[in-house]
C-alpha cells in the first residue's frame, strides 16, 4: 500500500488532476432536492445486480435522472411507511454507483463492511439535518470513517492515510472555520480521487438508472 496522492486504491486520479470541493459547486443549485439529504456509495468490480443481490434488495422500475429518482424514493418511503429505500445504481468503468435520496444504507456499517467483501466500498451521506459520514470499506474491514464536517476525527485501520490528500481537497481542518461549509462537496472530491469516477451533472440529468429497493433495518 503506497502513500496517500499515489496509486493506494486503483482507478484513482493522479495527484496533478486532484479535483476539490470547488469542483463540486454545481451540486446544491443544480440539484437541490437530492442535495437536502442523500447518500452517494462507489462499489468496485461489482455489478448492479450483484450489488442489489448483497443489498438483499428487490428489483424496481428504471428511471432516469436524478429528479425521477427522488421523486420515486419519496414515494417509495411513504408507500412503505419508512421501511424500505429505494437505490438507483448505473455501471461505471469497473465501478457502481449506487444514489439514495434521503438515504444511508451505504455507510451503515452493518450493511456496508459485509457487502465490501471482495472489494472496496467508498460512500457518503448528508441528511437533512447535517448529520454527514465517508465511509471507506475494503473486504469487510473500515479502513476509514469520518464526519467531513469534523475531519480530525477520524476511526478506521487506515485512518490517516488520506490526510494529505484531504487537506488539499477542502476539507477543514483545526481551528479554520470558513463561512460557508463545504465539506460535502469535498467528500464527492474525496469519492473522486479514490476511484476515478467523476459525477457530473450530464451524469445526474441523463443516466436511466437500474433500480432497487432494500429494506431499511
């Protein structure tokens, strides 16, 4: 395993390219509704439905772009009283991203670490109280977990080996309070560098994702 800025964990952009939360500043005025509350997760070398068979989860209508996708998750939520989440996945190179609205099956533990096993799960959440996680599973194991609002907490077998890369992404650190919180938009950044896969709004807008449903435990 190399230092954090080199080739630790495959398909990852090289140092000199690293994009940062200022990249990601479309996101909340492009996307305001999935911006409120959300949970983005990166599965590598898995496909969707092998990701939906570890997720136990049950097949669901495609839809596409991120507003048909909250719009059917909300639904969702009420049709199920709250028991069930609705997942929208879509293949991306070697990776799958999987978007919940309002959702966090992607960085609970108890889902996630066994899901990862065989490969590496990264995943961040946002709720709409500003509760946030990045999660980085490999094989079962946290090698890192965090809240991006307070980086110099961090739990995991690996929890520093991002730290560089972390402090030139966005996030704050210490006693630096900025005005505005960027710390979201730096975890998408975070993902990015991790696994080379840049969401964009072109993505957002125009992907028709497979769907799933998993039940909310």
């Amino acid at each position: 395993m190399q230092r954090a800025g080199l080739e630790i964990v495959g398909d990852r952009r090289p140092e000199s390219s690293l994009s940062t939360a200022a990249d990601y500043m479309w996101f909340e005025d492009r996307f305001p509704d999935l911006a409120e509350a959300y949970c983005f997760t990166l599965v590598h070398k898995l496909t969707p439905s092998e990701v939906l068979q570890r997720l136990d989860g049950r097949d669901e209508p495609a839809l596409t772009g991120a507003e048909a996708v909250v719009e059917a998750a909300f639904g969702l939520s009420q049709q199920s009283d709250g028991k069930r989440q609705l997942i929208a996945m879509t293949a991306m190179g070697p990776w799958t991203l999987l978007i919940e609205p309002n959702g966090y099956l992607g960085v609970t533990e108890d889902r996630a670490l066994p899901a990862s096993a065989g490969t590496r799960w990264i995943s961040h959440f946002v709720n709409i109280n500003g509760l946030d996680s990045f999660l980085w599973a490999e094989d079962s194991v946290r090698r890192l977990w965090f809240e991006p609002i307070f980086p110099d907490h961090r739990w995991g077998t690996t929890p520093d080996e991002l730290l560089d890369v972390m402090h030139n992404i966005g996030f704050h650190f210490g006693e630096d309070s900025p005005e505005t919180d960027v710390s979201p938009l730096a975890a998408f950044a975070l993902a990015q560098h991790m696994t080379g896969v840049a969401i964009t709004p072109e993505l957002l807008e125009g992907t028709t994702f497979t769907c799933c449903s998993a039940e909310v435990r």
